[in-house]
C-alpha cells in the first residue's frame, strides 16, 4: 500500500530500502573472546584484540558464523558457502582497528524474499539483497564533557548482521512492517534478541522519492533508528522534505543523516559529511570462511517453526481468522503461549484465540506485562473454556473469572468454586425465579402479551440479574418463553 | 677452557655450543649473560638496541641457572638473545621502530617471544630496526642508524649500513653482542641483513610461527625468524619460536619437527634448482660466480643441479610494492593516538586535526609514503587495476614455484645483488632502495621458507649470502641443505667489530 | 598514470596523515615514482586467474562461543594518552 505523496507537481512516491544491524546472541565477540552483555562498566568487557592493540588477531567465534546461516535460512536465502571477510578502512574514535572487518563482496548470506503483513490481508513480498557479518564498533559518548568525547569500546567487536534489503518499500508502514517482521524472524530463531531499546536491533533508512514510473531518485540514509514509530516518523519527515526540495526546484544530496526525535525532523550528519571512501579489501588476518552443505544442513535442521509456516498451521488447524493469526504468531513467545493453550486437550482453538488476543493480550498490555510473565497460564485458559463449553458458566461470569485469574494467578474452576459462580442450569430453581418476575411485574407482561415482543429481553436481564449472572441463558429463555406466550 | 675467564670469551661461542657448555657447567648463565651485558656497553655505536634489558637478562638468567641445576632446562635454556622490536614484550618498552609507539608498553606478550622465554632464553633488549619494519637499511627507524659491524677493506671506513629491516638484530648477532636474535622478514628483512653482515637468518614457511603479538607491518607476509651464527643454531632456535597458536587464525597446525635432528649432513639425490630468472643484467660478476660457485658445492656434495624458471619473477617485486602497502596502510590505521603511543593534539583542535597531526610527528618518511600508495592502490577506481591485478599476479608467482618443485625440491639463489652498502649512498631513491629486496621478495610473496647463508667475501672484503629457498613447511630440508652449504663454504670471516675483541678495530678507524 | 598534487592531498586525507601544501609536491613526485615502477603489472596476462587470498591453504579456523578474555579495563587504559573515568577521551566530536 503506497503512501503518496501530494505534491504541487503531483504525486510523489516514497521509495524505501533498508539496512537492519541485529546483534548476534553470543557470548562472546566476533573475533574476540571478550562479553558482550550490555550496560556494563566502560572497557570492561573489553579484550587487547577489541582495543586493537598492535600485533592483535582475529580469530572468529563459531556461533556468529552459526547463527547468521541460520538467519539467512530463516530469510529464504541463498548460503554461500565460501564467503571473505573484509576490512572496511575509515577513521573514528571508536573504531579502534581504523577498520571495521566486514563483509564486501562476498557474502556469507546471499539473496531471499521474506514477506511482509500489512495487517489488512495484504501480504507484500521484500527482496532481501544480502546479509553479512561485521564488527560493532564502540561507543562515543558526547555529553560528559564539553569539550570532549568519552570513548567506550564495550561494543567494539561485537557480532553484527547486517541485512539489506531491496528498496521495494513505498510507504512508512511498510518500512516498520518490515522491520517488525525481521525481528520476529531472529527472535524466533534466537540468532538475535531484537531489543531495540539496548541497540541489539537497530536500522539505516534509506528514503528517495520520484514520480511514479520514474527511476529510482537520490536517497538519503537516516541512521541509527531503533523504534518502528520512528521510523514512520522519519520516512514521513525525510520524504516530505525531499519533494518540497526537488518541486522547490533543487537536487537531493545523497547523504547520512540523524532523525532528531524529539524534533521529528531530519538532519545533515556533520560527522560523515567527508566523501567516503573505504578501501575494501579481503582482511588478510583471515583465511575465506568456507563451509560445506552438511553443515548447512544442520543449520536448517535447527530452526524452529518459523512465523509465516506457523500462521498457516493456526489458520489450518484450528481455523483461526487471518487477524488473531497473525497477531499470535507476531512474537515467537505469543506463539509458543497460544501452542501451549492448542495442547490442553480437547480445547476450542477458535475461541482459544479470541481469548488470548482480546481477553488476555489486553489485559498485559493495559498492565504492561509481558507475555512470558502472564499471571495466567496457557492451561488455565484451556480449563476456562472447558468450563463454558461444558455449560459450568456463561460468557458473561467466564470474564468476570478471567478478571480473577489475571488478579490472582488461580485457574478458573478455583475461582467458581470459591465464589459459587457455577451457572445454575437447575431449571427448577429458574422457573421459580422466573414466577416470581412474573408475577411482580404483571404491566410488563401485559405490554408483552400485547405485542411488544422485545420485551423478553428486558425478563431474560432481571432473570440474570437475580440470578447474579448464574442463570444458564439457554435454559432462561427455554422456560421463559411459554410462560410469557400463553 | 681457560680463555673462557677473558673478558668476552664466551660471547666467541655459538649458541649450540653455549647451551653445550651450560649443560656442561662449564659457566653458568649469569656468567654467559653478564659476558653479554658488557659487550652490548661496549657496542654503543653501533646503535644496534633501542631498550637495553640487563635487569631482565639477569634475572631470567638466574632462573636459567636453577633449571639446569634441576635438570629442567629447556631448549634455549640460559641463551642470550635480543628481541627486534617488533615483538611486543610484556612491561618493555615496544616501539617498531617508530615515533608513534612513543612510551607504549605492552600488557602482554607476544607468542614468539613468550615461546623463546618458555624455552629458557634470556633477553639482552630490545632490537632496533626499520620503522614498522619498512626498509632495506634500517635508515627509517626513529631511533636512529644502526651501524654495521663489517667496514670495506679499501680503508675507507664508510659506515655501512646492516640491512633492513632487522637490522639491529643482524648486527648484534654478526659482532657477538647478542647470541642470536629474533627477526621478521616480509620482503627480506631477515635474509638481506643477515646476508649484509655474514650471518645466517632464516624466514620460515607463512603460518610456521605465529604472528600473535608482533606488530603487523604486511599480514599476509610477514614471518618471524631467527637469526644466528650458524645454520645449526638456526635449528634450535627455530624449533623455540615455532608452534601452532590458535590465537593466529593464519597459523597452521602442524607439529614442529626436531629441526637440529635434520642437520644430516646428507643431501646426496637432492635436486637443486637454479632459476635462471635471477640472473640479472647487471649484476655484480661476484655475485653471479658465488652463485655459480654455491652450485658446485651443493653437486659436490651429492646433489643434483636442475635448471628451472620462474617465469613472474622479475614481476614479484613490483606486485609486493602493491601489495605490502596495501596492507600496510591499514594495519597502521590503529596508530591514531586515542589508545597508546603518541598523541599529538593542541588546544582546540578537531579529532581529524588529531589524527593527521599525530601521524605525521609519528610516522616517519618511508612509513608515510607506503602508506598513502597503500590508499592509492586501495581507492575507490584503482583498486581493479593495482590491488587485484597484484594478487592475481601474486598467484602466478605462487604457481611458479609450484611448478618448479615438480623438477626440484630446493631452490638456489643470491640473497641481495649487491653486499651493504654505505649509509650516506642511495638513500636519495625510495625506488633504487626497494631493489634490494628482489631476490628475496619472491618467496615472500609465495609464502614460502628461504635463508640466507654466508658464503664469501665480496673484493671489499664485506660478506655475501646465497639464499635457499624450499617448499611449504619443508624447513627440515632447507636447513639440510643450508648446513651442507654452509659446510662447504667454509665461511668464517668476523667483522671488524667484535665483541670480544674489544673495540680495537673500530677505535683505530674512527 | 600520474599522481598530482590534489590526489596527494586526497590520499594523504583519507589516511588522515598531514602533508603540507610545500611538501606536497615532493611527496606526489616520490609516489609517482614507485608507481611508474607497478605499472608493468599491467602487463601480465591474469585472465581466469584467482587473486590470492591466502598464500598457504588452509581452513578457517573457528572459535568456541565462550568467554575467555576481556574483564582488565586497566590494561586496556593503562598506554591511554588521554583517559578519564575509565574512558579514553578525544577532542569532542560533533555528530
């Protein structure tokens, strides 16, 4: 779904490609054996080889290698099985070596195609170009002096992939699905914990406009973005000031620049203003990483279900619609909890997934828990609906239980029990009620008798309410009825 | 042995013969090693340290002298050696050479070197050398010219330069003021000093030794070395340096033979090649007959003569002067003066103005030029046309020898095409300097293990090295063959500087 | 080919190294020099042929994923020209 432009000109389109760095889950560093845990104590977690002192060696750390195959895989892409490390030459202050080793022209991971839900049934296919392996760099910390930056390389050599995709974005939301979807994808696997906040998960946007049919305009690369509303904001922004740019009868730049977020705007970043050039070439500290299909095989061996194939399954198995599909599947912990809830025996998948997505994912996310920690457990929510397809309680106390069970923790039957909620189906015990409502209410029942028929639901409540919600609907209207149609 | 009381004496003595004479009690360690101590302060001008360790020496010394006592000496146990200071040393000062690595000492040890002390030897200092080991002089290091101990024989008394890039090393070795020395040759720096001043300096296979803790100058080069009297003290000294370490992904895997064991005296049915590619126009008549001459010992010896070719010779040295700076100029990125050495910044200046100042106080000449061709080759529209055509044709060079070793297992050459020369000549030329290097830069660029031998004299009286050259991991027959040579030669002119002959020669001359 | 002045200035830029307008001359005629001493590469024939990659061959090596090294800020600071709280600082760098 395009997001267009209006222009004075006309409609522009926004074109967007972008270039996501996920961290590798490891212990230790790409070529290091140093921690890589995040928030500790500067230079700490640190090795001689991160700090680039002289005569230091890369040697590489067999899980990075491990999981950007298994991502590659996980992306549909294509495996390379002989791939070079390179190193990308330019000068920072975190950037100890002087380079960055990183991958050029070849590759550990080649092209795939991953797809991406727009929410409303619309599936769009992105291209992925590539993903490579690379070194992070440190930390600049800029605001601990004013005349000084403070230099942390914690994250100096920590494992990156980088995975770019093709510019087949037209629109911010498609950009942030995207992005969302990557980050199901390697939280699945585990090849990345996808925190955006720590910068475990972060991407360049690469933004340009043109008129549709038109080639591809000059684009501008936003940075360092760590949030989907970011990102939405930022493509909005930039391609906006693009069009007024160009209509105003000036050129894009190509450039990098920052998204300031609390101005919602774009800027030049002064730091990579200088023309780059960065001598690639193969890092002759490392031999080609080669591997053969076994080892691949092995790879693809120990990925788990992946989100699409498991939404097909939900939507297959238990005939969930698209939506509660696709929201189930949209976190790997959402599914494992919903895969829970399918093993309970017997239990009703579609209303399952009507109560885990409005009735439980509601309630985390009003008191922002997170799924792992749900005060209810997937069998406690199979025993719930037992209870009302066996009749033992309605809809309407089954929420009023649920309230309970995310209070407290305790499963459904507990709560009926302790607070006598069990539905009454004794139809001697509602017939009497009902008797009673007759009888009390004799101008009711002659506006009833005369023809105002929807009067039943108003008897049908009071029966409910003196019931206190336990009367088996059903059986009200049941007895109800013939009492009234005399 | 009562000379031994003399003053040098024991300096006299190669290192098998030292490590002898230690585990014969003959002399104790700190013995050996205060005989050393004195003839470094004697040797000042040749200038041949930039860190003088005799605190370290003594103490290392001492322990030495337990451990024979116990019986757990190790191969090098109580040898005297010096360190090139390229080699990163715990808690010493390691410079390359190089104003940059102003005041930098290491927290740790570089793998060669730990290898050396873990075998028993015994540090003198550190070796002054080519600045990160760029040079065929050792004219660049910021520490100043190291002399040669040899002078010419027309009473001159040019000071001649030792070679480079090792050249602190070559020296102290060729005058007997260290025992043997640790080298790192990338296009020659081993085997053209050892060559300038009539030692024996050897550069093995590429992944033999690690490179763990030496301070890069080409990594796809660069090979630590020793650098010794003779061929069999290169054998021992080899056997301490070498070993797999996983530190080192170019490091290979495979156990380090006995190589003394492989001094057998016998090369009977060895084929010998002569490659005629390094016959070059115009080189010295001495230097072709040497290597004419170094053929007939090895036939005589039972040996036998393979003329071979090595078609991408003369196209080895162009390539290596791509390649090595290439590399260079990104190994030397690190030295930006944010984490260690020298800092060069004043009040308000940029980071850039940080950078470009730093390393331009800190990177001498030579240094500064191979790294901006190193950027050149490596920019944005020449990389295709330098870089790439380089190791392409680095691969036909490598595929040369391949071939040639279908007809042959050792190759014979000269070492330089010409025996030292005077510090004040041709140092105007970066390119005439680079030439130097074209024998031994071939191998280098095939990875391949070679060693110069000291095989004659040249009319001036200063000595000349043939060089050997031997199929990957093949040291046991390149020292075989090297030992025969050596045998055969005969060489055993000293130079006119000698520790213990005291400074006699020099002082007269000076 | 040849090297001016201007790509002096550009090289020496990118390896962020100051030469000076006076010794830029000198510096591009020493560089041209060597070059015009590469050029006959040009003149092999390297068609179909590999660009080393490694000069003895071998497989990569590869790593355990455990923590063995890091854990020594003061080693890592211990040469610092400049540090401060345990970080290294540099003139301010203005993103």
């Amino acid at each position: 779904m395009s997001d267009l432009i209006k222009g004075k000109t006309g409609d522009w389109e926004i074109v967007i490609g972008l270039e996501i760095h996920a961290q590798v889950t490891s212990n230790a560093k790409l070529f290091s054996g140093a921690a890589t845990a995040f928030g500790a104590e500067p230079n700490t977690q640190v090795s001689i080889v991160d700090a680039a002192m002289p005569g230091m060696l890369p040697v590489i750390n067999m899980e990075s290698v491990k999981q950007a195959v298994r991502t590659g895989l996980a992306l549909g892409c294509q495996i390379n099985k002989r791939s070079i490390f390179s190193r990308k030459n330019y000068f920072y202050a975190d950037l100890p070596q002087g380079y960055q080793i990183s991958q050029f022209d070849k590759p550990i991971v080649g092209k795939g195609k991953i797809a991406i839900d727009m929410g409303n049934g619309e599936i769009k296919q992105i291209g992925i170009e590539r993903l490579h392996l690379e070194q992070d760099a440190g930390k600049s910390i800029h605001d601990q002096h004013p005349k000084k930056s403070y230099i942390d390389l914690n994250r100096s050599g920590v494992t990156l992939m980088e995975i770019v995709s093709d510019p087949d974005m037209r629109s911010a939301d498609e950009a942030a699905a995207f992005v969302t979807k990557m980050r199901s994808i390697v939280r699945y696997i585990g090849s990345c914990d996808g925190n955006m906040q720590e910068g475990s998960m972060r991407a360049d946007v690469n933004v340009s406009v043109r008129k549709l049919g038109d080639e591809l305009g000059i684009r501008c690369e936003i940075k360092n973005m760590n949030s989907m509303r970011f990102i939405k904001q930022a493509v909005v922004y930039e391609a906006k000031r693009q069009v007024k740019i160009i209509e105003d009868g000036g050129s894009i730049k190509q450039e990098t620049r920052l998204f300031d977020t609390i101005k919602g705007e774009t800027r030049s970043m002064r730091s990579k203003e200088e023309a780059h050039d960065y001598r690639y070439f193969p890092d002759p500290d490392l031999l080609p990483l080669v591997f053969d299909q076994e080892f691949i095989d092995q790879m693809a061996a120990s990925l788990p279900e992946l989100p699409d194939a498991k939404k097909k399954r939900f939507i297959k198995d238990f005939k969930l619609n698209d939506y509660d599909a696709s929201i189930l599947v949209a976190e790997k912990e959402k599914a494992a909890y919903f895969d829970a809830v399918a093993a309970v025996k017997g239990c009703d998948m579609k209303m399952a997934a009507n109560w885990v997505v409005s009735e439980l994912f509601g309630r985390l996310n009003k008191a922002s828990v997170d799924i792992v920690n749900s005060p209810v457990a997937p069998e406690s929510i199979g025993g719930l609906i037992a209870l009302i397809k066996n009749d033992t309680i309605n809809g309407k106390i089954a929420k009023d239980v649920f309230d309970e069970m995310f209070e407290t923790g305790k499963d459904a039957a507990t709560i009926i029990d302790e607070k006598g909620l069990k539905q009454v189906t004794d139809t001697g015990a509602i017939e009497a009620i009902i008797d009673d409502i007759i009888a009390n209410n004799p101008d009711q029942v002659e506006k009833y008798r005369d023809g105002k028929s929807n009067l039943i639901g108003w008897f049908v409540g009071q029966v409910m309410k003196a019931s206190q919600g336990k009367a088996n609907p059903k059986a009200v209207n049941d007895i109800l009825r013939p009492k009234l149609d005399i | 042995m009562s000379e031994m009381k003399n003053s040098n004496s024991l300096t006299n003595l190669t290192l098998a013969a030292a490590r002898d004479g230690l585990q014969n009690k003959d002399f104790s360690a700190v013995e050996l090693c205060n005989q050393y101590i004195d003839a470094i302060e004697n040797a000042g001008e040749l200038n041949c340290f930039i860190t003088k360790t005799p605190e370290y020496a003594l103490a290392m010394a001492k322990k030495s002298d337990h451990k024979i006592q116990n019986g757990t000496a190790g191969s090098m146990e109580g040898l005297p050696i010096g360190m090139k200071d390229l080699f990163c040393t715990k808690g010493v000062l390691t410079t390359a050479g190089s104003h940059i690595l102003d005041g930098f000492k290491p927290t740790y040890e570089s793998t060669v070197s730990q290898n050396l002390w873990d075998s028993g030897a015994v540090m003198l200092g550190k070796m002054n050398m080519d600045e990160f080991a760029m040079g065929s002089a050792n004219i660049t290091s910021y520490y100043g010219n190291v002399i040669n101990p040899w002078q010419r024989n027309d009473g001159s008394n040019a000071k001649l330069v030792p070679g480079g890039s090792s050249g602190g090393s070559a020296a102290a070795v060729a005058s007997n003021i260290v025992i043997a020395a640790t080298g790192t040759d990338t296009g020659g720096s081993i085997r053209q000093p050892a060559a300038f001043t009539g030692i024996v300096g050897l550069k093995p296979t590429y992944g033999r030794c690690s490179r763990w803790g030496t301070i890069a100058f080409a990594s796809s080069l660069d090979q630590a070395g020793p650098m010794t009297r003779d061929v069999r003290d290169a054998a021992i000294m080899l056997g301490a340096m070498a070993g797999f370490d996983n530190k080192d992904s170019t490091s290979v895997n495979l156990p380090v033979p006995n190589y003394e064991a492989a001094l057998t005296g016998d090369i009977k049915g060895m084929r010998i090649g002569i490659p005629k590619e390094y016959n070059l126009d115009g080189m010295p008549s001495e230097i072709t007959e040497l290597w004419q001459q170094g053929a007939k010992w090895l036939k005589d010896a039972g040996a036998e003569i393979v003329d071979i070719s090595l078609p991408h010779t003369k196209y080895a040295l162009p390539a290596y002067y791509i390649v090595a700076p290439a590399e260079a100029s990104s190994n030397l990125a690190r030295y930006d003066g944010i984490r260690y050495g020298l800092r060069v910044c004043d009040d308000g200046d940029s980071l850039d103005d940080l950078y470009e100042k730093t390393r331009a106080e800190g990177f001498g000449a030579e240094v500064q030029r191979r790294i901006l061709i190193g950027t050149y080759v490596l920019s944005a529209g020449y990389y295709d046309a330098y870089y790439l055509q380089a190791q392409k044709v680095r691969t036909k060079i490598a595929d040369d020898f391949k071939q040639a070793w279908q007809s042959c297992d050792i190759l014979l050459t000269p070492v330089t095409p010409t025996a030292a020369f005077g510090i004040d000549e041709k140092q105007d030329d970066p390119l005439a300097m680079y030439l130097h290097d074209i024998f031994t830069v071939p191998s280098s660029m095939a990875g391949l293990p070679a060693m110069s031998i000291p095989a004659a004299l040249d009319n001036k009286g200063l000595p000349l090295g043939l060089q050997l050259i031997a199929k990957p991991f093949d040291e046991v027959n390149l020292l075989r063959v090297g030992h025969m040579l050596e045998n055969m030669a005969g060489f055993n002119a000293k130079p006119q500087f000698l520790a213990s002959n005291g400074l006699t020669s020099k002082a007269e001359g000076a | 080919m040849s090297l001016d002045k201007t790509s002096v200035a550009k090289i020496a830029k990118l390896s962020r190294i100051r030469i000076n307008d006076d010794k830029q001359d000198e510096m591009a005629s020493d560089l041209n020099n060597i070059m015009g001493f590469v050029e006959q590469l040009s003149q092999v024939n390297v068609e179909g042929v590999e660009p080393m990659t490694s000069v003895i061959e071998m497989m990569q090596r590869q790593r355990d994923d455990i923590i063995s090294d890091g854990g020594y800020a003061d080693d890592i600071l211990e040469n610092g020209p400049a540090t401060d709280m345990g970080f290294f600082t540099v003139p301010k760098v203005v993103e």
